[in-house]
C-alpha cells in the first residue's frame, strides 16, 4: 500500500493489529478460523495423513463396500466412517475431496473477485455512458439467479475444472462489481478525488491510488462469501451431475454418490462427506461475518 | 405539593463502558424545575447535556447506564422505577423533542398516524377526539392548514413543519415537562425565531416546565428564566439567566459568551475559547476546564471546586471572576 | 400510477429483449443450432431441409429475428425426447413448481421476519444468539444437503413424511394442486421446508440488521420518549421501517427460489419445471432448455415489475414523487 493510503493513526496500535485484537474477542469466529485453518491444513497434507489413496483402483475391495463406520476392511485398518459404494475408504475420499473442493472454491472465488474488482471499479472510473451500461448489464445478470447461470454454463461447457471454474466465475463476479462499484463511485464524488482529477496525475493513477484502496474494504467483506458460496455452488452443481467428473470426486460428487443408498439406511455414505463440507462452509462464513461487522463502522460505538 | 418542584434532579450519573474505557457522560448533575419554569441547559457538545435529557426519561441506551443519582417527578423517584411505569410516564408525564425531526418522524407513516399512535399508546382519549386534540394542537403551534397535514408524510413537509409537528406528536399527552433537545438548531434563523415564539406563548398558556437543551446562549437567553451551564458531565455554573449572562462568574460561561458573535464588538475578532473539549475518558485531574482556563493554578490542577452560591447564582470555581 | 406502470412495462420488454439476445447467443450461438432442432440420428435431407426451413444459413441478426418472431408466437419447438410441443410440457408442470415456490417463501417470511426482529431487538439475549446461530448454518449449508438430511430423518428413520412425489392432488382452476389434500401437504412439507431454509435465514439475518440499526436510531427513541410499548413500537414504526428492503431482497430471491427449485425438485422427485430443466440437461434436449430459460427470464421480469410497484404501495417518498415526476 502507499503511504497515502494508510490511514492516520494517533494511537500506537497499528490498524492490522487493532484489527486483529477485536477479532480475538469473538471468541466464535476465532474457533471458526482456526475450524478453516485445520481444515486447510489437512486438504493440503491429504497425501500423508489419508490412510489410503482413494483414487488407487488396485486398493480398492469390493467387498469392502458400503461399510458402516467403524468397520475393519481388508487393509487391516478401521475405516472410523465406513467406505462408500467402491470400498473406498470415506475418511480418506473426503480428505481429497475437501482438497478439489477447496481447490475450486478459491480458484473460482479468487477470479471472481479480480475480475469483479477491476469491472466495478473501472466502471465506477469511467462513469457516464460507458461506466453506466457495464453496471447496467452487471444489474442485468443479477437479476438472473447465480445457481442457474453456472448451471447452464457447466452443462453448455461441459464437464471439467476449467470448465466448472469459468461457469462458477461468471455466475459470481457480477456481486463483486457491484460491492465495488458502489463503493468506488461513491468515492469517486467526493472532493477529494475530483480534486485529483484536475491535477497532470493520469486518470490510472488516481485510479489505483485513490479509487481502487477506499473500494477494497467492502470487496474484502464478500470476499470470504465468495469462497464460501463458490464451495457451495460447486458442491451443487457436482451433486446434480453437472460439476466436476467423477474422476475428480469433491465433496460434492462423494454426497451424490450416496444418495441412493440413504433411503436403504446407509446415511453415511452422504452424511459425513456433507457434514465435512458444512463445516466448512460455516467456518468460512462466521469468519466473514466477524470481519464484515469489525469493518462496518456503522455497528461500531 | 405546592413546595415541591416539578422535577428534581440531584447528583445524577451516567455512565458509558466502552471498549477504551469508562465514560463519565454525566457525572454529578443535579437541578430543579419548577412548574411553568424554563430552564436552559447549555454546553458544547459532547458536554453531557443530551445524556442528562435522556436520562431523566430513562432512555440512556446500552453501554449506558445510569449508575447513581437521583431524578424525582413531582416527589416520585424515576431512577429504578419499573419499565412499565417509566413507560406510561413517558410522553404523559415527561416528553421529549429531539433535533432533528427528519430522524425522529417515521418517513413511511402519515402525521396523523404518528399522532394517533402517541395518543394510543396512553389510551385516554378515545376515537374522535383524538383527531380534534391534533388538530387543537398544531393550530396552537401555527401549522397552516392542519387537517391536510394530517394526511401528509413527514418529507412534504418543510423542515418547520416538521418540526412543529415533532413538538406537537411531544406535547399530545399533555405533559407537564417538556425535554426539548436543540429543537430548533436544524432550522432557519428566522423559523427559530417563530418556533421560539410558539413554544414561549405555549409555556405561558399551559404551565409547562421545560427543560431547553441548547449549545446556543442566545437562544437559551430568550426563551429561559434560568440557565445551568454544562462542561464535561457537569454544571459548572447556573442562575438566572439574566444574572448568569450579565455577570458570569465561571471563566467557561465568560469564553462561551465572548464567542458569540451578537456579544462581539465590531471590528473586533470573535474570541474562541482556546483548546477543545476534554475527552470524557480522560478528564482532566482537579477542575476539568483548567488545561484551557487563563486563570488556573496549581488548586485547579489538583483539586476539583465544589458548587459555591450567592442569591440562587450558583459556580464551581476556585478562581471566579468578580460578581456584578 | 399509470405512467408508473406503463414505464416499467417498457423497461421489463428491453429486459426481456436483452434477455432473450442472451439465451440465444447463449444456447443457439455457442452450441450448433442444427442440434437444438433435430435429433441426432436425422438424415442428411431432413438436416438441409430444416437449415432452409429455419434460415441457418442466413447472417445471424437474422437468424435471431427469426428466432424472435416464433417466441413471440409461443413456437419453442418439439422436445426431443417427449416429442411433444414444449410450451405444453412446461405449462403442465409450471404449477408444481409454483406451488413449492410460493411455499417456500411463506415460511421464509411468516417465520423469518418474526425471528430476525426479536434477534435485532434483543441482541445479546441467549435466545437471538441461537437464532443468529441458526442462521449462520442456515445460509451455510448447501439446500441439497439439507434435503437430503430432512429425507433421511424424516422418512427413513422416523417414517413420519414421504420422501417424494406429489402425492394427492386437487384439480382446481384446470391444474393439480397438491395443498388442498391432506396427503398433498404431507408430502409438500419437506420439500417446502428445505426450500424455505436459505430464504429463512436470509430473511432473520435481513430483519436483524434492519431492526439493530433502527432501533439505535432517532424515530424508535422518539417513540419510546412519547410513550409508546415496545411492541407498538416495533410492531408500528420498526416492521414499516424493515419492510422495503425486506421486499426488495424477497422479490429477488424469489427468481433464486424458482432456481433451487431444480436442488429440491431433483431430491424429492417433485414433478416441476426444475426436474424438467435437469432431465433436458443431461439429455441434451435442446428446446427445453431454451423454452426454460426464456419462460423464467419472463417470470423474473414481471416479479421484477411487481417489486417495483410493491416498492411504490410501501414507501410514501417514490409514490408521491415518481407520480409527481
């Protein structure tokens, strides 16, 4: 950040610690985050923590399908919550797929913010005619819900990573332009920038150092529901048939996968894999909760 | 009864605790009003005098509390008092009028909606008189045209309007004190002047005591018969106002009046008082106004004055200026 | 309040237009046109045949205004896998979905509203931090997930509701309605509730943040100084006060409600449009698709329209100016 930017401090705290001090208070959102981190941590060490390689076909025993947890399989180790409809061991299949699934989320959250960002903030710029018919479209596709979007994209794109991301991007960046723009054409009225539009500074500059830092807080604030909504949708889209292929199991896939057997009795083929990913999701959230409402200044006293 | 003053408050504290610390919005404020009386209340802000207002009517809201004092209504302790009791008190009893009508109006209802509900929720009077108490009132406070008005929303109306009818929804319940919280700051000079009138001829016809919140000493001077000057929670001077703005004895009250511009002699520049308001979390040691007082000592560093009086002129000074 | 309806009734047709330049471009640009009209298996004379009948061949603003033209003549084609008209394959199940719809948003706000009030007036209270908990899982957990749960629990180990279909239905106004029997609305309370949980939570977070931030304000305080309850006050100045963005939010979700129909619909075999719009899916049934997405596109815009006008009825300030305007 440029000096200009940082806020003038009268106290020895700085505002990242400020920050950080009020958020330790909620003691909630604090076990949430560190819920996101563990979480995080185990996706990302999936390999050396899973007892078993889900996606090893040779490992796998048929007759070690659909086992209730706790059952010991072949392997001579206890599967603590069962195996799923290839004897795969569940533990192990919703390690790789919290990794998929946060792999998806924050590639497509991720993108979605840039993109939303840059859009929302160069229309708030650009203002007038040009500035007003990209918000106009952007208000255009909220209308049109999210889930149905990515919807038809993934089923027009097919199926795929890539494929699922860009579905997943354009269904969300539009809400991400228009937090942007709002807080940077609000900005962009004030005095101040009007002042700095006069001066030989170039219009990017202002942009990036003016306009772009006072419309971050607000994006920040939906950035941790973006993910958060990013996880979801996939998970939908996975578990209609339209995500992510079945080579690439995420959570999403693996809850799918065993709902026909619910109505049979064995719940936990989609129970524990759907658990996993609402803890998830409503880590994630309650972290952004506690961020939106430190950042608003209009609950604070 | 005939002795005892409509409202009496005595050693009132409020106190906030926040997140930096303990703030002492009202630390010790005591007065009496008696009926039909004025009494201005006057400070910058931030000097404690809207708290003092709001609690008396016991509507400090959280982290706030009152945390000892005294306020007696006609000989009835408010402070503890049930919130269903305060609740019937208010608005019947004790009203209020706040700044800024365009914040107290509800935008989405009528203004006979709002009256009509005021006047419901105390249940005395009954389907059409209601409707001709309103009008009786807003005639009595010049709004033009009452019955339409009635009808109207708060945004069609100009902003004294507004706040005529602000006063009107207040004075419905026919109460015997009125708490008026700068009612007329938001306004035009000469619509102040107008509402000061009213409200003055209101005082006079009804009997109404009245507290007048107010940073303004001018507006204060021509509508109240005394005058309590706050600084940081506190009065630090109070009188008859003719007394008290003649011949101050608080080095405050003399820099609020020297900054005035109606007291400035042409030619001369306005004199601000120097510094600024002390943070109530860190109130100054000894007498709170000392870091910007010419006339402080070591005394004033260290110890804080208690209230001295001559002739109902009463001053928290170690150093006041001369009396008249 | 004519001209009023009159203006939105010419901005809901740009929306429609632009909407529908997007589903074309979208499902006819994208993918081949050929495959939307005829199967895969036609022959090469059909194929040619169908390419001059519909002007594939012509330059594509023309082709649109084609397309245009027999939209507007309710023409959407033939299913391929029904093989019957699809105007009349979504018309038959348009109610189905409507019903859950409107269901669904009943309880959001029939039970949200009340909820998110109390945990706005009384922030802290025990009680308001169990809803406000509730209402984080609520907007946190995916509605798929919850539907299965609501099956598990519900039908499989308690055996108290069904797991799917419609169940009895009534014929009234020429279409089956499943609440007016008592085994219809067994069978509508899963669905329905699962639908209505997201809507649900957004509708208490939404009313708390209305009711926190009003009741810290100038209007609740000077109602309180006059005399007013509690409950007249939130009854009266808050629930006013919340109203308009609560109608806002609602009008649009209500579009995202009729989209997680499909979630639900799929999970309870619930015989909707959304199970329709899946099944065209993943069998490539073209028209279908395109019939869905212009016949919801319409539904957005008109419930758009209705917001616009529910806007005006509820806050004084737009209807006196937009009609003085």
């Amino acid at each position: 950040m440029t000096p200009e930017a940082v806020p003038q401090v009268t106290t020895h705290e700085t505002p990242l610690r400020r920050f950080a001090g009020e958020f330790r208070e909620n003691r909630v959102a604090l076990a949430a985050l560190a819920v996101v981190a563990g979480i995080v941590l185990l996706a990302v060490l999936a390999p050396l923590v899973a007892p078993q390689d889900p996606y090893d076909l040779a490992a796998l025993s048929l007759r070690d399908a659909r086992r209730p947890p706790g059952f010991v399989g072949s392997g001579g180790y206890t599967h603590w919550l069962g195996t799923d409809a290839q004897g795969r061991d569940l533990v192990s299949a919703m390690l790789y797929g919290l990794r998929i699934s946060l792999e998806m989320g924050l590639l497509a959250g991720g993108l979605a913010l840039a993109i939303g960002t840059a859009a929302g903030v160069t229309a708030a710029a650009l203002g007038g005619r040009i500035g007003g018919a990209m918000m106009r479209l952007v208000d255009l596709q909220l209308s049109f819900p999210a889930i149905l979007l990515a919807f038809v994209l993934s089923a027009v794109l097919g199926q795929g990573k890539l494929q699922l991301v860009a579905a997943l991007v354009a269904a969300q960046y539009a809400y991400v332009a228009r937090t942007a723009h709002g807080a940077a054409a609000a900005e962009r009225h004030k005095d101040y920038v009007a002042a700095a539009l006069s001066t030989p500074l170039s219009g990017a500059r202002v942009l990036w150092r003016h306009i772009l830092p006072n419309a971050l807080p607000p994006v920040i604030v939906v950035a941790s529901v973006q993910v958060a909504s990013a996880i979801s949708l996939e998970a939908t889209l996975s578990f209609l048939g339209v995500g992510l292929p079945p080579t690439e199991p995420s959570l999403g896939t693996l809850i799918a996968n065993g709902f026909q057997y619910m109505l049979s009795g064995r719940y936990w083929i989609s129970v524990f894999p759907g658990l996993a990913l609402v803890v998830l999701v409503t880590a994630v959230n309650i972290v952004g909760d506690q961020i939106r409402d430190q950042l608003n200044p209009r609950l604070r006293r | 009864m005939t002795d005892e003053p409509t409202l009496a408050v005595a050693d009132l504290r409020t106190h906030f605790s926040t997140r930096a610390g303990l703030v002492r919005a009202v630390d010790g404020v005591s007065f009496t009003l008696g009926r039909g009386e004025v009494l201005g209340l006057v400070g910058e802000s931030g000097s404690g005098k809207s708290i003092t207002g709001f609690s008396i009517l016991g509507l400090v809201d959280p982290p706030g509390r009152i945390v000892g004092g005294s306020v007696r209504y006609q000989g009835r302790e408010l402070v503890g008092l049930a919130p269903r009791d305060l609740r019937t008190l208010r608005g019947r009893e004790v009203a209020m009028v706040f700044q800024d009508p365009m914040a107290t109006l509800n935008p989405m209802l009528t203004v006979g909606r709002q009256m009509d509900l005021v006047l419901a929720a105390h249940g005395r009077v009954r389907g059409p008189e209601r409707r001709a108490r309103c009008l009786d009132l807003m005639t009595r406070l010049g709004i033009p045209a009452p019955e339409s008005r009635l009808a109207a929303y708060p945004h069609e109306l100009s902003g004294g309007l507004r706040q005529r009818v602000a006063i009107a929804v207040a004075l419905l319940n026919r109460p015997s004190v009125v708490i008026a919280d700068e009612p007329t700051t938001a306004l035009d000079v000469s619509i102040q002047a107008q509402i000061l009138r009213e409200m003055i001829g209101l005082v006079r016809e009804t009997g109404v005591a009245m507290v007048w919140i107010s940073h303004d000493l001018a507006v204060v001077s021509s509508i109240a018969q005394r005058v309590a000057v706050m600084y940081a929670g506190r009065i630090v001077e109070d009188g008859p106002v003719r007394t008290v703005l003649r011949a101050p004895r608080h080095p405050y009250t003399r820099g609020l009046l020297d900054s005035l511009p109606a007291r400035a002699r042409p030619g001369e520049p306005l004199a601000p008082i120097p510094g600024t308001t002390p943070s109530l979390l860190a109130r100054p040691e000894g007498c709170a106004f000392h870091p910007r007082c010419a006339r402080a000592t070591e005394l004033c560093r260290t110890l804080d004055p208690e209230r001295r009086e001559s002739d109902g002129h009463g001053f928290r000074c170690h150093h006041p200026l001369e009396a008249a | 309040m004519v001209e009023l309806l009159f203006r939105r009734l010419i901005q809901a047709a740009t929306v429609m237009l632009a909407m529908s330049m997007l589903v074309f471009a979208g499902v006819y640009a994208i993918g081949n046109p050929i495959d939307v009209l005829i199967g895969p298996d036609a022959s090469q004379a059909v194929r040619a045949e169908v390419i001059a009948r519909y002007g594939l061949d012509l330059p594509l603003w023309r082709q649109y205004l084609g397309f245009l033209d027999r939209l507007l003549h309710g023409d959407f084609g033939r299913s391929f896998v029904y093989g019957v008209p699809v105007l009349d394959l979504i018309l038959v199940r348009l109610p189905a979905t409507l019903e859950l719809t409107l269901s669904a948003i009943l309880i959001a706000v029939t039970v949200g509203v009340p909820l998110g009030m109390y945990a706005g007036y009384r922030p802290g209270s025990p009680a308001a931090r169990a809803v406000m908990a509730a209402s984080v899982v609520g907007v946190s957990v995916p509605t798929f997930w919850i539907g299965l749960i609501l099956i598990l629990v519900f039908a499989v180990w308690l055996g108290w509701l069904p797991a799917g279909g419609r169940g009895e239905t009534v014929r009234v106004l020429g279409t089956e309605w499943s609440f007016l029997t008592l085994d219809g609305l067994a069978h509508l309370v899963l669905p329905a509730l699962n639908l209505a949980l997201f809507k649900l939570a957004l509708m208490i977070r939404l009313a708390r943040a209305g009711t926190l931030e009003i009741m810290l304000g100038d209007t609740v305080k000077f109602a309180r100084a006059a005399g007013l309850s509690e409950w007249a006050v939130l009854r009266h100045h808050v629930l006013r006060l919340i109203a308009i963005p609560l109608v806002t939010v609602l009008g649009l979700e209500f579009a995202s409600t009729v989209a997680f129909a499909v979630v639900t619909e799929t999970i309870f075999s619930w015989p909707g449009l959304g199970k329709l719009i899946i099944d065209s899916i993943t069998s490539l049934d073209r028209p279908v698709m395109v019939a869905y997405l212009v016949l919801i596109s319409l539904l957005f815009t008109l419930i758009n329209l209705l917001v616009d006008l529910a806007y005006a009825a509820l806050d004084p300030r737009l209807r006196r100016a937009r009609s003085a305007a």
